[in-house]
C-alpha cells in the first residue's frame, strides 16, 4: 500500500514539476510555470512530449516492482527562481530655471522686451528731467528709461531667480573682527525678503555671543538654543515663529545665546539640527559665522553652505586675512565654494586718501572668487543700531543690490 501510495505521488509530481497538481480552482493550466525560460523544453517539458512512449516504460517498470525496495518519498529538486528586478524610482520633479544664453554679442530672446516693441508703452518714469517733462506734458510725453533703471531691472530679477532646490544656504564668514560681516549679512538678507516673495532668514551662528539681534528690534527673547531643545514641537510656520524676530524688510533673525559659556558650546551637530528644522519653512538662509574657521560650528555651515559671501576691509591686513581664509578652504576641501564665493570689500570708515589700490584688490579676489562687490561707507551703517533699508544712501542700497543678483545666480545651481 505505502508503495502504490509512493508510486501515485511520484506520478502526480512528474505530471508538475512544481509539485502542485492542478490549481485550486480545478482548472488546467495552458502556460509553463513561472521561471521556467525554456517554456515547457527542459527536463520535465521534455518528459511531457514524449507522451505514451514515456508512459508505456514507466508502468512497465512499475509492475516488475523495484529491486531497492522502499525507497523514500520522491520530491522535486528545488529550483532558486531569481526575483523580478528591482524598478528604480521615478526621478522627483525638480523645478528648473531656464539656463542664460552665453554672453556672444548677438541678440536673443530675452532683448526683445516690450517696452523697446511696443510703441507708446514705456514706463512712467520715476525721477529726474524725465520725470518733470512726462509731468509737465500730463503723461504725454514718456522719455525712455535711463540705463541704471534698465541694470536695477536686471539685478531685481536675477535676485528673484527661483530656488530650484527648494531651500538655499549662504554662509557669511570673515577671519577677522569688525569689517562689517554681521552688518552684510543683515543687508544682503534684508534686500533679498524685501524684493522676493517667499521666506528669508538669518542665522547668528557666531559662538562668540553673535551681534545679529542687534539690527533689528526683538520681537522675542528666544535663541538657538530654545529652538534647538523644543524643535521636535515645531510642525508649522507659526510655531517657529515664536523664535524668530522680523524686520520691517521681512528679513527673519534668529538670534544667538547672550551668554558666551553657552552660546560656545553651539557645536557643528547643534546647527545641522537646527538647519533641518528651518529648511521646511524658508526658502534661503543666511549664517552670520563667527571667526574661528576651527570652531566646530563652522564645520556644520560649510558642510552644508550652498555658497559663502566673504567680507573683507580694503586695507592691507584685511585683504590678507580674507586670502588666508580661502587659502585655508581650498587646502580643507571646500575649493568649489571659494571658486564660487563672493568677496564684499565693505569700508567701514568714511573716505579718505587712501594708498591702498582698491582696483588691484578687487583684481586679485576676482581671479579667485565667482564676483567682487564693493561696499562703501554709510553712516547710517556705523550707528552699529538697528538697520534701515530706507535710511542707507543710494549707492549703498545699490551695492546690497549687486550682491543680491550675485547670489541670486547661485539658487538655480551653480556650476560645478
């Protein structure tokens, strides 16, 4: 009986090679299974083919019996069918800007503007004779735009140019005290939230008891630090403003410790988490570094800066400071972001005779960096008190507006 039994099974298994008999469902199956590429030719499918031949031999030899007696339950070998291959995911939809047409001479798209078509549309002019022509003529007589007006334009919307990642790091950084780095980063800040749409913020990561918060009017006490402790709290834009003070311009500060023992202790670890945190609800942050390059929070901006903007004084000692600090980045790996960097060559005390050549400065960062911007004294800026976008003389506001555009063309990629 065991061996009728053993002989129906080794029947049914060679019928199925898979060992599973029919389906479920009782009905037959018309295609091979499943990780067999031969479709039906190899071994079993071979077996199949020969059709009562095959079948004639196999019950003959069952009826002699076998001369190895019981032998155990006959299965079939296991096979390692490989698994489907792996899809890989679909690329994310990344928004991307438009690239600029190389600088050849020749007219492109973007100079067929409107108002050089279109007869009779110009813009109402805002200042100066043409003004006082297109007044006194009642809006009759419309004087073309004057060339700055055209280059402010242009620096406007290379300011506005898209973050094409969804959020941006600029890091400003100077390894020497004084030459205005808080007071450019609270510019450059204050000009961009002012002409852009979306949410501008600057970070006091400056371990040495940042100035950051003195250059607008608190409108909290809270710090980093209180962010860094509650962050896991914070699900919307409205809970991380309960850390950060806003500025007439829309600029954003979040302020560091007053404290130097703790504020010190704000380590690279500290900002990256605090970076996660703010990532999800604005578009560009702007770090105030301090000066110690070795300091662990400055390992955690340059680790994540998507471009740094380096402030320097046009003096001798000054220069050489800024040299030595991008000497020092690109011998530390972070050459792509001296080749892209932005040096701000601000002056900090009224114009004087000066023996310093201002010209070949600029020459000898612009043979390193990505653009050289000139700032010049402002009164208003040395008050060291809260900052005014409407107070700031016009070639300075002019020159944050330089700057703006530059880094501007970095939020659509830079090249590598």
């Amino acid at each position: 009986m065991r061996l009728e039994r053993s002989q129906r099974q080794n029947r049914s298994a060679h019928d199925d090679p898979l060992g599973g008999g029919l389906p479920h469902d009782g009905s037959q199956r018309d295609t091979p299974p499943h990780g067999d590429p031969l479709g039906g030719r190899g071994q079993h499918g071979r077996a199949a083919q020969e059709g009562p031949r095959h079948d004639a031999g196999r019950r003959a030899a069952e009826q002699e019996g076998s001369p190895w007696g019981d032998q155990p339950e006959w299965r079939p070998a296991e096979r390692d069918i490989p698994p489907p291959p792996r899809r890989r995911p679909a690329p994310a939809h990344v928004f991307s800007a438009p690239p600029r047409p190389p600088v050849t001479g020749k007219p492109t798209a973007d100079s067929l503007d409107p108002e050089s078509l279109l007869r009779g549309r110009r813009n109402a002019p805002s200042k100066g004779w043409r003004r006082v022509v297109y007044k006194a003529s009642g809006g009759w007589i419309k004087p073309g735009e004057p060339p700055e007006v055209r280059r402010r334009r242009e620096l406007v919307t290379r300011a506005r140019t898209p973050v094409t990642a969804g959020h941006h790091r600029v890091a400003v950084l100077s390894l020497k005290g004084g030459v205005g780095k808080t007071t450019t980063t609270v510019g450059l800040g204050a000009t961009l939230a002012q002409i852009r749409g979306d949410r501008v913020i600057a970070v006091d990561a400056n371990p040495d008891r940042g100035t950051l918060s003195d250059k607008l009017v608190l409108e909290t006490s809270a710090t980093v630090r209180d962010l860094l402790n509650e962050r896991d709290q914070v699900r919307r834009y409205v809970d991380i403003r309960a850390f950060t003070s806003q500025a007439g311009s829309r600029l954003e500060v979040l302020a560091s410790d007053r404290d130097p023992s703790v504020s010190e202790a704000f380590s690279g670890g500290d900002y990256q988490a605090v970076s996660q945190v703010l990532e999800n609800f604005y578009s560009i942050c702007i770090t105030d570094c301090g000066t110690g390059l070795l300091h662990s929070a400055m390992g955690g901006v340059l680790g994540l800066a998507d471009q740094i903007v380096l402030v320097s004084s046009p003096s001798v000692d000054g220069a050489r400071a800024a040299s030595a600090t991008l000497d020092w980045l690109e011998a530390h790996q972070y050459g792509d972001l001296v080749k892209n960097a932005t040096v701000v060559l601000c002056s900090v005390r009224p114009r004087s005779k000066s023996a310093v050549d201002i010209k070949k400065l600029e020459a000898h960062f612009a043979a390193r960096c990505r653009a050289v911007i000139r700032v010049p004294y402002d009164p208003h800026l040395e008050e060291g008190a809260e900052m005014d976008l409407d107070r700031l003389q016009e070639t300075t506001r002019d020159s944050y507006l330089q700057l703006a555009a530059c880094v501007g063309d970095g939020f659509a990629g830079l090249p590598e």
